[in-house]
C-alpha cells in the first residue's frame, strides 16, 4: 500500500509540475492526453481485469460526448451535466452488457464493435439532431461555481484532477472484494463458478463501471474540443484506444494512460511530417504484438524484476554456501 | 409502394445479401478453422475491388480482372498467414490484433495509392441491360450477382460434405488438435484457409464493386456488416452465413427505403434479438470458450 501512495504523490507531483514546462500547445496536448487516459483506463479495466476485450467502446466516449452537446444549451449545471453524461452511458452498457455478456470473447468483440458502429450510424444519420456527418458545435461553459474557467491552464488543471480522481477510484475499485473477484474469474472462470459466484452479474458490474467511465471522458472532451462528431463512436477510434492500452501495458492501472500519453504525443509528432500515421499505428501494433513483451507498464516491471534479481544473486555470491535463486 | 417497386427492391436486397454472404462465407471459414476474427476482412474487400479497377482502367476486360483479383488477395493472403498469423498461432487475441494491425496498414495503403475520392467499378457490358417481365424491369447484373452467390453456395456444399479437402476442414473446426494427430499438415490447412478467404473476399470485392462502389471507410462497413451476418448465421457455418445474409441483406434493402435513419438500428436489433433467442446463432453449434 506505501509504494501504491509513493506512486500516487508521484504521479500528483508529475501532474501538478508539468505546466511550468510546458509549451501553450504542450499545454494543450497534455490536457486532450488527460481525457484520453481516463478513456483508456477504462477500456483497460475491462481487458486488463475482466478479460473482456471491446472493440466498440468509443461508443460510451460518443454518447457522453453527445449528451452534453445535446443537453448542454438545456442544462448550465457542469457537474449535472456531466453527472448525466456518466448515468447515461452506464445505462447503456448495463442494458447491452446484459445481452453481450452472454457471449464469450470473440463474439463479445465482435459484437461490440457492431456496437460501436450502431451509435456511429445513429449520430450520423439523425442529422436533424446531432447535425449528421457534419458534427455539432457545442456551446457550454466550465463553470464549476467559481467562475467560467476557459484558460488552458485551467482546463488543464481540470482534467487533471478528474484524471486523478478516476485513476485513485479504480485503484480502489480493483483492490476491493468485487475487483479481486472479477480478476479471478478472468484468470479461471470455471473455478470462479464452482466457488458460487455469480460471474456475469460481476462481468456485467466491470462492464457498467468501464461505460460509465468511458462516458465522463466523453464528457470531459465534448468540454475540451468544444465540437463532436460521429467519429467519436467510429471502431477505428475505439481501435486507436486499444491500441493505447497495448502500448501501454494490458493488465495494468496506469499503463493504458501512459499508452494514451505516448499515443497522443507519437500521433501529433508524427502527422506534422507525414500523411501516413494510420500506416505507422499499424506498424506499431503489429510490431507489438509480434515482439510479444506486452506493453510499457510491462517493460518496467520487467527491468524492475531483472534489478531485483541481479541484487539477490549478488548476495548469494557472498554467501559461502550457492543457492539456487528463483524468482 | 407498388408491387413493382417492391420486387425489384428484392432483387436489390437478395443481391446485396448474396454479396454479404460471399463475404462472410470467408471470415467464418476462417473463424471456425482457424478461430481468428480477420479484422483485415473488410480491407479485403475493398483491396480487391481497388485492384479490379485498376486492371479495368488499363483496358483489361472485367472477366480477366476478376479471376487476377481474386489470386492476388488470394496471394496477399498466403503471404500475411505465413510472414505474421503464423508466428501467434494459438495466442488468439495476438492474432486478432495482428489482423487489427494489418487491416490499418493495408487500408492506408490504398488509400495512399488509389486515392480517397468515390470511385466505382463499370458494369461489364455484357451484363449492362436489363430484363423485363411486363411492367418489371430488373438489372441483369442483380441477377447475376445471385447466381454467383447460389453458385458459391452450391459448390462450398459440394467440397464439404463430398471431398477430402471438405472433410479435413469439418475436422479442423471440430477438433483441431485431432486433425494435427492423425497427421495432416495443419499449417497448411491454415495457409489454405486463409488463402480461400482472402480470395473469396476479393471475389465479392469485384463483384461489389458495380454495387457500392469503392470508397475510404467501406472496408469498416463491410466488416461491420458481415461480422453481424456471421454472429446471426453462427459460428464457423456458412450455410449459416447464407441464409444470415440474405436476411440481412434483404432487411437493410428494405429498412433503407421505410425508415433511412433507422437502417442500422434495424440490423442491430435483428442480431440482438437472435442473440437473445439462440446464443450460438441460428446455425451455430454452441459457442466456443
């Protein structure tokens, strides 16, 4: 529990730190990889720790940025507004997570990329509402009761702090009773059933908290951009989050935000000198999977063994008697 | 809407579900073969179209382009299995992503090469007209399309229940390690899957191509589309495939013209519904763990 302090007062200082410098655009990019964490920490809750891999989850990102494109000249309440954003999106993944968590994983991809495409096809195509291919404009104010803020500073600070909060809820949350039990029934399902959980119902929990999650960052980024589109529930997008998540690390908390921190930066870089950066993701990804490794998260974690390691053969050295040192 | 009106949006339907079935027909053989989703499929598809019209804007008649095609994503195909698929063989979600990969790179390729503009491919002249009964006028090429599609159909029923290369792939999705036993060349058998679905992909690519044209983004819609045909029709069964899409097919065709906004809803909810019912898919077997 201390390292798990240690790291999040880190992680604190890291955040509170990175404006002084930081460039106007850094600022900028900094606070869209703040959003896109919270996105991808919550589509690696559900690959990392439930074994459920979704191809359509932007389809949570694009109704929470929906409804507060929609609701916005309704509602001038942020915390409301946002509020409705995350109700309605978990009850849509616990109404359709009820009907896909029947299936197992591949239909379970399958079809919550068909998902993911629905919600593409409804923005679109309900244009007398969302303003169809075109987007919408989204006229809303962060206004969290001490004034509009709309500086980059303080957008910045913002996500921020709803990055922090969402990253110490899930920490919490995969510590607690329910977390280790999903876990488990990732890791052996059929033991799970046999000790009399009822897993789907813990599936289905994971699920509806991810959507939820998923939805806030939606939220957060219709705040963000100021204009949304149907793009925002595209699979491609959804695909682009995965491949965050595998970047940084499947299985791990904090590895799918530092994939969505890299990604961004890799992204921005990239597409200033060249056309092509789908090509180069799907370099990256292929090359990933194929060096089979896993993910940053998972790279640390190995350099931290293999440093262990070296210390405890150390000692054994100085030892008369050589024993045979596992890990 | 007059009857007229309806039986040629029928046709229309049948003919797109006959495209969707050629389609699936390959993700699912490669599905239960090799339990991969080919999320590269759609990529296929759209490759293949891309290539056709290319030989046709060089003079080339359809009916040579069509079979040039289908070999070339049908070598494309052989040479993905063997230079990645291969080396994640039983690690499915690597695999998965490895198509997901892929089907990035491939699709930015074209793009790069044929451009983003909508391009479509000629109708062959041959079948550029149309019949008519009385008041009725269908385009021979709807017709055509369906009779490609029953042929299809007719000869994935002969080579499965009547030859060795059929009864090795029934084995393969039944039980994968027992065909490897008895000391048939599984690494071939899943080069040669692949293959066949990666050529069967660029056949409905050319053959879709005078249908939907060819375009940035329809490589995603038709993936779309047929993993919901497979998911309705059912695992790794192509007479499920079959009679999916042509219920799929049918159903868009006609949901387009009663409610446009609310075609995709429909197909959803069709497939929510089976779903619901039957798990497995309506042909499906049970659903694999």
């Amino acid at each position: 529990m201390t390292r798990q302090i240690q790291m999040l007062l880190l992680l604190v200082i890291i955040v509170i730190c990175a404006p002084w410098i930081m460039t106007q655009y850094g600022l900028t990019l900094a606070t869209e990889i703040m959003i896109m964490a919270i996105f991808a920490m919550s589509l690696g809750l559900i690959m990392g720790y439930a074994g459920m891999v979704s191809l359509g989850h932007a389809a949570f990102f694009g109704i929470g940025a929906y409804t507060v494109a929609l609701l916005g000249p309704l509602l001038h309440n942020v915390f409301l507004l946002v509020l409705c954003a995350i109700l309605l999106s978990s009850l849509i993944a616990l109404l359709s997570g009820m009907v896909f968590i029947r299936t197992s994983h591949f239909y379970f991809l399958m079809i919550t990329l068909a998902f993911g495409q629905l919600l593409f096809a409804l923005f679109w195509q309900l244009k007398s509402w969302t303003g169809g291919a075109d987007g919408m404009k989204v006229s809303v104010s962060m206004d969290l009761g001490f004034g509009d803020i709309f500086s980059p500073l303080g957008l910045y600070y913002v996500m921020a702090v709803a990055f922090l909060f969402i990253y110490v809820l899930l920490r919490l949350f995969v510590q607690s009773p329910a977390g280790r039990i999903i876990k488990g029934v990732m890791e052996n399902e059929s033991r799970m059933i046999a000790l009399g959980y009822p897993i789907r119902s813990y599936k289905l929990l994971a699920y509806t908290i991810s959507g939820g999650i998923a939805g806030f960052a939606g939220a957060l980024y219709a705040y963000y951009n100021l204009f949304v589109s149907p793009d925002l529930s595209n699979w491609m997008f959804s695909g682009q989050v995965m491949i965050m998540v595998i970047i940084g690390g499947v299985g791990t908390l904090l590895g799918p935000a530092i994939g969505a921190g890299l990604f961004i930066i890799l992204q921005n870089f990239i597409s200033s000198y060249t056309e092509r950066w789908s090509m180069i993701m799907g370099i990256l990804l292929v090359a990933l999977v194929l060096a089979g490794k896993g993910g940053i998260a998972h790279w640390f974690a190995y350099i931290g063994s293999m440093v262990r390691r070296m210390r405890m053969k150390k000692d054994t050295r100085t030892k008369p008697k050589e024993e045979e040192v596992s890990d | 809407m007059t009857l007229s009106i309806l039986s040629v949006q029928l046709l229309t339907g049948l003919a797109y579900g006959m495209l969707y079935f050629m389609i699936a027909a390959g993700l699912t053989i490669i599905l239960g073969v090799m339990n991969i989703v080919n999320l590269a499929h759609g990529t296929f598809f759209l490759t293949g179209a891309y290539v056709a019209f290319s030989l046709l804007s060089n003079q080339v008649s359809f009916w040579i382009a069509l079979p040039i095609s289908v070999a070339v994503m049908a070598i494309v195909g052989i040479v993905i299995e063997k230079l990645f698929i291969r080396r994640v063989y039983g690690k499915e979600l690597e695999q998965v992503l490895l198509t997901f990969g892929l089907a990035f790179i491939i699709a930015d390729a074209a793009e790069w090469i044929w451009g983003t503009e909508i391009q479509t491919l000629a109708v062959p002249s041959l079948l550029d007209t149309s019949i008519s009964f009385g008041t009725l006028v269908f385009p021979v090429y709807r017709l055509f399309v369906v009779l490609v599609g029953c042929a299809l159909a007719a000869l994935l029923w002969y080579f499965e229940t009547r030859t060795r290369i059929g009864a090795v792939i029934r084995a393969g999705v039944d039980d994968r390690a027992m065909v490897s036993a008895l000391g048939i060349n599984v690494g071939l058998v899943f080069t040669g899957v692949f293959a066949f679905g990666a050529g069967l992909a660029g056949l409905s690519g050319v053959l879709g191509g005078p249908l939907l044209g060819m375009y940035t983004g329809l490589d995603s819609e038709i993936l779309v589309t047929s993993l919901i045909v497979v998911v309705v029709g059912g695992l790794g069964s192509w007479r499920g495939s079959f009679i999916g899409a042509i219920l799929i097919g049918l159903i868009e065709t006609l949901g387009k013209i009663w409610f446009p906004s609310l075609s995709m809803l429909i197909v959803f909810l069709i497939m929510v519904v089976v779903l619901i019912i039957r798990p497995q898919g309506l042909f499906g077997r049970g659903v694999t763990s």
